[in-house]
C-alpha cells in the first residue's frame, strides 16, 4: 500500500474513533490532485498546446522556405529576387512572424489582444489563397502539355502548412476565448495581396519576368485577361475570409453564452 493510501486510512480512522468518543467530527482536507478540472485550467491547457502547436508550424514553414530558394538555386538563369516576389514567399515570411507572435501569446497570455485575431485571420486566407492558385496553375499546366515539378518544399508551402495554419485557426475559434474578429477584416485582406499585385506589374514590366503566368498580358490575351484572372482571385480571398469571419464570430458567441452560464468568470488558472 502507498504512503499516501496509509495517510487516508489512518485519517479515517481517527475521524471515525473521534466520532464514537463523542468528540468533534475531524475534517480531512482532499488531496490537491484529486480535485476535479475546472473548464478553465482545460481552456488554459488548451492554449498551451495551441502555442507549441503554431510554435510547430512555424518550424515547419521556415524549413519549407529554406528547402525551397535552395530548390530554385539549382536553377543557373533564376534570380534570387523572383523568389521572393512570389506571394506564396511573402505571405509565408509574413506567416512566420504572425503564428510566432501568435504562440507566444497563447504560451504566456489567457487570450490574445484584439487585433491579433484579425491578423491570424488574414495569414490564414493568404497561406489557403496560395495553395488554391498553386493548383490552378497545375491544373493549366497540364492543359498546356506543360510539366510542373513540384518538390517537397513547394508541397509543405502550398498544401501540408495551409492546412495546418488552418487547423490551428479553427481550434483557436473552438475555444472562444479571444476577441470575435470584425467584419472590417474583410476589406483589410485585400491591402497586402493589392500592393504586391502593383509591386509584381510594375516589376515585370521592367525586367520581363512575372510570377504567375496569370499576370503577364502575353499569355492572358491582354490586360484584360489579367484582370479577369485578377477578379477571380479577388473573389477567392472575399468568400474564404467572410466565412472564416463568420464562423469565429459565431464561436465567440457560443464563448460569451458559455461564460454567462457559469456565472461571467474569465477563464483563467
């Protein structure tokens, strides 16, 4: 038998001999370890796990940049300033910096500031928004009897690290601890992807290189094949960042329901 099973037992005992002696009854105070799991210490360990988990994909993210430009170097004639005018490139940095910030937040705070959420939310769209064009450029590839390689860095960018960064967007909308993102992050999504379109024309034009076939006039039909190509893709970050502002606004709702339920208390150790 343990120590401390012969600690309870003679505790007991006592109590009981007390008891029949007449005396006041004992109080045996409980074991700290027995005591139930509060939703909250739940709530806070599950944002722990969520701050190793964006720690995580941040490792994978910059070793999928790294196996990536040491991919593209292989390449004699390809200039080390294409790589990163590609908007898979930039928006993964971007990505980086965010999910750090991100972690770190979630490591050390009960719940992230306001405009985190908002910033989380136009990282996610901008990593989904990069796989989706990735395929599409695939699928015109082979349209046009063109072969795309594509090595295991572009697979961690455009597919394995988008869905990641996108699970760990829903776990924290799960929880419903962190401000609701607004509307207005609708609008906000598109300032990044409107200055790297104007950066990537006014580039190429200069040194006759573009990123995606969609946006050189020469393989669209003109100016206004690219900005057909361009409207599309505006719709794409659109629809995917008014769902997902849906969606976590409706789980913050569900969060603040919940906190009222149990009487208004912020979750917290």
């Amino acid at each position: 038998m343990s120590a401390r099973a012969l600690d309870s037992t003679a505790a007991q005992t006592s109590a009981q001999a007390a008891a029949s002696a007449g005396a006041p009854p004992v109080a045996i105070a409980n074991d700290p370890a027995d005591a139930p799991v509060t939703r909250a210490t739940r709530t806070s360990r599950a944002r722990r796990s969520l701050g190793v988990f964006r720690l995580a994909i941040v490792v994978l993210e910059i070793v999928a940049l790294v196996g990536n430009y040491r991919y593209v170097l292989e390449f004699p004639l390809f200039a080390s300033a294409n790589f990163f005018s590609y908007f898979t490139i930039q928006s993964a940095m971007l990505a980086v910096i965010v999910l750090l910030v991100a972690a770190v937040f979630a490591l050390t705070q009960h719940r992230d500031p306001p405009w985190l959420a908002g910033l989380r939310t136009m990282v996610t769209v901008y990593l989904l928004v990069s796989g989706i064009v990735f395929a599409i450029i695939a699928v015109q590839a082979s349209t046009r009897d063109y072969r795309l390689e594509v090595p295991w860095s572009d697979t961690l960018l455009h597919f394995v690290v988008p869905a990641l960064a996108l699970a760990a967007w829903t776990a924290d909308a799960v929880l419903a601890v962190n401000p609701p993102v607004p509307w207005a992050t609708v609008g906000w999504v598109l300032v990044f992807p409107a200055g790297w379109l104007g950066y990537t024309l006014v580039r190429g034009a200069d040194v006759g290189w573009y990123p995606y076939f969609f946006l050189d006039a020469s393989q669209v039909g003109g100016y206004g094949g690219i900005a057909a190509y361009c409207a599309l893709v505006l719709l794409i970050f659109l629809a995917i960042t008014a769902v997902l502002v849906s969606v976590h606004r409706r789980f913050a709702l569900v969060g603040v329901r919940r906190r009222i339920r149990t009487g208004g208390q912020i979750e917290h150790d």
